[in-house]
C-alpha cells in the first residue's frame, strides 16, 4: 500500500467475508502519508510499516516473506476480487498441477476490460509494435482481441492481481527489486516460465482495479521509471547472448521514446486534480 486511500479498505471488505474470513492477510505499508490505514479490520490483517516508499516488488517480497501459506494472492491496494472469484482461481490451481500462477479479467471501474489484463511475452518486435501507433493485436496486449470463452493458458498477465504457488514464487526468488516500476511483473513470469511453469487465465473471473490511485500526480515519475522497467527487461531477456549488439539501438529508441513522451506526462501532471482517482 501506498496512499491508496480508502480503495484499500474496499478491496478488504470484498476478501474478508464469508471464507474469506480464513485468509491471512499482510499489508506492506511503504510510507503512506494519507489515511488509508485507518479503518481497516481489527485483528483480521497484519500491517508491516516499511517507513518508506520500497517499491511495488521488494513490498510484495517482504509481504510474501511474512506468510507460509501455501497460495499467495498478490493484490494492489486498488484491487479487489471476491472470495468467490479467489475460489475459482484456486480451483484452476488445482485442476492444473503444472500451472504455478493464474488470474483473472481485470477490469475498470466502469467494466471494461484494462489494459494488460491479458498479455503475450515481449519480445523485440512486439515491443515495437507498442511504442509505434497502431500496435493493437501486433503488440503485448491482448485486450484489444476478442477474449477466450474459457481458461487459458498465457504468457503473462495483470500484476494487479496474482494467485501463485508460494513455492514457484520463492523458487525463482520472488520479485527482481532491481525494477524501480513496471515490468517487474513480467520479468517474474519470464522466471517462471523458464523454470517450466505454466500461467493460465479465467475469463470468468473478475478483478476490479481503479489503477494509478498510488502514482497519481506522478505521470512524470511513472513514465520515467516505466523505460527504466523496459530496458532492465531488454537487457535481461532480450538483448543477451548473440544478440547483445543490439543494446546500442535499444537504449537509442527507449530514449527517443522517453524524450518524445516526457512533455505529455509533464501535461498530464500540471491539468489532473489533486484528487483524482
């Protein structure tokens, strides 16, 4: 959590009912300076005070870290699902040994279905396909293509919501805190596809998630630390061996990418409200 305001408590109130009743709950709290903290259910979640802002991987990692539960369900603070959808991704757990990681349609407050909520792994043109216009179906993200009617295997998915198996997270060693932001998610499903495990997606299971309640006012930041992400991936799984030549031209279009967006996140910051969601 941080500064996610009163979206934290909301998505509790979703897990804590009925069987949720039974989970174990550990919230990392890294600095929040607003009042998202207060309310939350007495004795029914452990909140670990980081005092600062550690980032969203070493957060997770340490949160992952207080628990020996055989599941970890790693939410964003303005993320929730029901304790029935919980119950459907456990049961894909279940119905599928071989797959260590699986979730749901994440979708916005209004229903539609977000950005990233399905996903193909990166790789060279793909990227490409997402920094250029008109990339819809050629690029990483798969919502704009029609969604399968049922379960499915993927290479990646939302990191606003994962079901993973403890022991595959931990294997892998968990979360590369090397990321300053974005990216860590899929650099975490890159480790466990090479480590032979399989990523399924439910289409019947929905994820609501605001999105941004902990960067906003920060589009400056975010889209900063997003390349940063990008070119930590590149070099780690793309850009390596044979192909290590082509560092040169990637570093060359991150940048180009940065500076040519740099004056819209700027804008962005300057005209959105105080308060906005």
């Amino acid at each position: 959590n941080y500064n996610a305001g009163p979206w934290l408590k909301r998505g509790l109130e979703r897990l804590l009912t009925g069987p949720g009743e039974s989970l174990q709950v550990v919230i990392v709290d890294n600095g929040s300076t607003d009042d998202s903290l207060d309310g939350l259910p007495t004795g029914k979640v452990t909140i670990d005070r980081a005092g600062a802002n550690l980032g969203f991987g070493p957060g997770m990692n340490r949160a992952a870290g207080a628990t020996e539960r055989e599941l970890l369900l790693l939410l964003n603070p303005d993320a929730g699902i029901s304790t029935d959808d919980l119950a459907r991704l456990v049961a894909e757990l279940d119905s599928h040994p071989d797959a260590v990681l699986v979730s749901g349609r994440v979708v916005d407050a209004a229903g539609r279905e977000q950005r990233g909520s399905r996903r193909r792994a990166p790789t060279a043109g793909r990227i490409l396909a997402e920094l250029l216009p008109g990339g819809i179906g050629r690029g990483i993200d798969l919502t704009g293509t029609p969604a399968p009617a049922s379960s499915t295997e993927i290479d990646a998915l939302s990191g606003a919501c994962m079901l993973v198996r403890a022991a595959a997270f931990h294997a892998v060693g968990g979360f590369d805190e090397g990321y300053p932001l974005h990216f860590e998610d899929l650099d975490l499903f890159a480790r466990l596809r090479a480590a032979g495990g399989r990523l399924r997606w439910v289409p019947a299971v929905t994820v609501r998630h605001v999105g941004g309640v902990s960067s906003r006012g920060r589009s400056l930041h975010v889209m900063r630390s997003k390349h940063r992400g990008l070119m930590r991936y590149v070099r780690r799984h793309i850009a390596t061996g044979t192909s290590a030549w082509q560092r040169p031209f990637w570093w060359l279009a991150l940048t180009a990418s940065r500076l040519l967006r740099t004056p819209l996140a700027a804008l962005r910051d300057r005209r959105r409200p105080p308060e906005a969601a």
